[in-house]
C-alpha cells in the first residue's frame, strides 16, 4: 500500500521590515481570527494553561518539563490560526497537531529554550556570585558597594540573555510548524526578524 506524499512545506519567509504601526494590524487579525471560534479559542486555551501548570507541578522534573512542552502546546495553537484563515473549523482538538505532526522539532526548540533559560541563569549567578564573594573578601562599605554592584550587573546580563532568548522563541514554533524549519535555523530568523522589527 503507497501513501500519498504529503504536500511540501512553502519556503520560510525571510524577514523583512515593517512599520511600528502594524503592530497594530497583528493585534485586528489576532482579534479577527478569535472571532471566528471564540469558544473552542477559549476553551483550547483553558486546556492550555492547565497542561503548563499541571506539567510545572511535577516533582523533581516540573522546572524542566513545562519550558520544553510550551514551544509543542503554541505550534498546536498556531495550526487552529492556519486552519481558521484557511476557512476551516477550529478543531480543539488542533491543540495536540504539534505533537503529531512536528513533535521531535518542536521538542527540539523547548529543549533549546530551557538550556538557554539554564544557560542565562548560570551567567548572572556566577556573576552576582563571584561580586559578592569579592565584596566579602573587601569588606566593610566598599565591600558592600561592590556587592550590590555584582548583583545587580547580574540582573541586567540575565534581562538581556533572557529577551534574546524571547527573540528566538517569539517566532521558532510557527516556522518549524507551518514551514517545516529546523529548530536551530527557526529560533536564527526568529532573533533576525524580531531585531528587525523591535518597534513594531
């Protein structure tokens, strides 16, 4: 028995630039595509939200389970926005197509995302660490001084690594859903399309 080839995937769309102002018009299409289903909307994102919690209360691997399962739960979501522009229905059910169609990419991308997460933590540890150690071995004002200098320079790192690693992920789960991108390659034009579109 032969199985039909799946249709291919359209080309990735290479960033381009567009006016602050069309953020706008990404807010009326969100709002338009809702109004086409507004329950099962709402009700996929109920289920949504209770698989994230339900996935982040888990002992010992909740921490970790939760940030690789978002970018799979959003490409699902993402397929009911295709499905609803394509004039079809939105199935609730079109929360779970991430697993079906795309899930070890989409596993790929969450894992990415919580080693950068890993990643941004260990950096600004090691230096609000290694500035509070230096402020003990100083001691006294000058001590405190640069102690609290260290932490808060940890801060600022772990705020700029933390909105790359938002870049990355803002676009990756439609790219490796709806165009077929690898995960690595869709979290890149992700960052380039987001640094090329920071007003908007």
């Amino acid at each position: 028995m032969t199985h039909a080839p799946r249709p291919p995937h359209p080309p990735a769309p290479a960033p381009g630039d567009v006016a602050p102002g069309h953020a706008l018009n990404w807010l009326a299409e969100g709002w338009r595509l809702f109004m086409k289903a507004p329950g099962p909307w709402v009700i996929q994102a109920l289920i949504f939200f209770v698989i994230i919690a339900a996935l982040g209360m888990l002992p010992f691997l909740g921490w970790a389970a939760a940030p690789i399962a978002l970018p799979v739960l959003v490409a699902g979501m993402l397929s009911g926005a295709q499905a609803l522009d394509r004039g079809e229905p939105l199935r609730i059910d079109a929360l779970f197509d991430g697993i079906r169609r795309h899930a070890g990419n989409l596993l790929l991308v969450g894992a990415f995302h919580l080693l950068g997460l890993l990643l941004a933590a260990m950096v600004a540890a090691a230096i609000g660490g290694s500035a509070a150690l230096t402020g003990m071995a100083v001691g006294a004002m000058a001590g405190a001084g640069m102690a609290a200098g260290g932490m808060m320079l940890g801060v600022v790192v772990f705020t700029v690594l933390w909105a790359l690693l938002m870049m990355a992920m803002w676009f990756a789960p439609a790219l490796v859903m709806l165009h077929g991108v690898a995960p690595l390659d869709a979290m890149k034009l992700s960052v380039r399309a987001c640094v090329h579109n920071l007003l908007a």
